[in-house]
C-alpha cells in the first residue's frame, strides 16, 4: 500500500513494484490512469496557477530570453499559458485528453497561439528533436516510472536545440512511493550533469504551502 502523497488516489506503486515495468506496461502512469484522475475532479497536484518558481524566474533580472519552449506532461497547462503570456512560442503535451481539453479554450480565450499536442512525451523524438529553446518541466518528471528517469534526461536534451536550457521544478520530497516520486538534488545532478551544464540547483523559496521545504528549481543548460 503506497503513502498517500498529494497526487496518489488509491492508484500508486512503489518504485520497487515499477522497476520491472516500462511507463506503458504500468496501469497506475498510462495514459488512461492519468486521464481518469482528470475525470474523476479536481487532480490534486493542479496547482490552478503557474509553479511559483517559474513566476519568480521570469521576473527575474536572469530571465531566459523568449523563445520556443516544450512544456512536458504540461496537463491543465498553467505553466504553458504563463510562458506564452511572456512572448515564448509553447508547445504544451500531454498524454490525457482532459487535460489538452482544458487548456484549450483558456489559450483561445486570451487570445495565445499554443500547440497543443496529445502525446506521449517518449514519442516526440525524433520528430521534434531539436526544436526548443526552452523545456519546461513542472511535476512530469515524478509521474512517469523512475525507471525511466534517464530516458527523460535524454529526452530533454533530444528537444533542444544546441544550447538550450532545461527549466525545471523538481519535487524532492523523500515519500516512498508514487505517483508523485520523489528525488534528491543529488540524485539529479547526476542524473542530468552528463547531459547538461547545471546553472542553478536550488531549493525554492516560495512553493505553495502544500510543496514546502519539497521543491528544487533547476536550470540547466545542454551541453
Ligand atoms: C502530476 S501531473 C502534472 C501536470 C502539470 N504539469 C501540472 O503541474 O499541473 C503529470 C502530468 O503528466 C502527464 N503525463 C505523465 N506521463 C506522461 C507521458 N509519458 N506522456 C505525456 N504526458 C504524460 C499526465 O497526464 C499528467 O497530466
């Protein structure tokens, strides 16, 4: 029985149960998993606003430039509407179909052009490789198996184009279990330094009461 975490709902495996599986053999992370959490209310981990960490960033004095960004499992798109509110040319995936649902007409009502894409993110290359500026990463990475945490990194450094940077808010909290499963700012510096230059690995001072003390904003740029 997994520890009932802020996205568990009865449905979550210990990553110990998931090591043997891929992503698509497991029920609890498929894609309609996912889709009947968006179904059956309110997900618990939609945070209704865009990652405090991503606010702060863009209104920092070390704000990436504009550009196209690749938001990953972006589900209710919060954080794919707020970068395309600040000028980035957004690609929003998601495998659930509520999810892209709900993004959708919030894009057409303020008026931002978005590609939204119904995908599974272990799909987008080699079709999109190389693409990005920007990929925006927000609670995907502690979604899907560990098992296929390196397959991400790679996947993250496949989407960028040269130089690229990778925005990310990793969930470091140290439940068992999962979904969410969570990390280490250790355990991901080594996951993501061979592909990537770590700018920034920090713990965020602003998370909403509910991720306190459990957040780590990484920038890191492909090497
Ligand atoms: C915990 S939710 C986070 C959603 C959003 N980033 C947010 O912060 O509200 C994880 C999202 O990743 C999506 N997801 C998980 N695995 C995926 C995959 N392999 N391909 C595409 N989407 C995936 C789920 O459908 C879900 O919308």
């Amino acid at each position: 029985m997994t520890a009932q975490t802020p996205f568990s709902q009865g449905s979550g495996q210990s990553s110990s149960q998931s090591s043997s599986q891929s992503s698509s053999q497991s029920s609890a992370l498929s894609a309609t998993a996912w889709e009947q959490r968006y179904q059956s209310g309110t997900p618990r981990w939609d945070l209704g606003q865009p990652a405090p960490a991503f606010k702060t960033l863009l209104e920092s004095a070390d704000a990436p430039q504009v550009g196209s960004a690749i938001a990953l499992g972006a589900g209710r798109g919060h954080d794919a509407l707020f970068f395309a509110q600040q000028g980035f040319a957004v690609t929003a995936v998601d495998f659930a179909p509520s999810a892209i649902a709900a993004l959708e007409p919030q894009a057409q009502a303020q008026n931002l052009s978005l590609q939204l894409l119904q995908r599974d993110i272990f799909d987008l290359v080699p079709e999109f490789a190389g693409q990005f500026s920007y990929v925006i990463e927000h609670t995907c990475f502690c979604a899907i198996d560990p098992v296929l945490r390196p397959a991400y990194a790679q996947l993250a450094a496949d989407l960028l184009a040269p130089g690229g940077e990778l925005l990310a808010v990793f969930f470091t909290h140290q439940r068992p279990g999962g979904p969410p499963f969570g990390t280490t700012p250790a355990a991901v510096r080594q996951l993501f330094e061979p592909l990537f230059e770590v700018i920034a690995l920090e713990p965020v001072a602003n998370s909403m009461p509910s991720r306190r003390g459990e957040e780590h904003f990484g920038r890191m740029k492909k090497r």
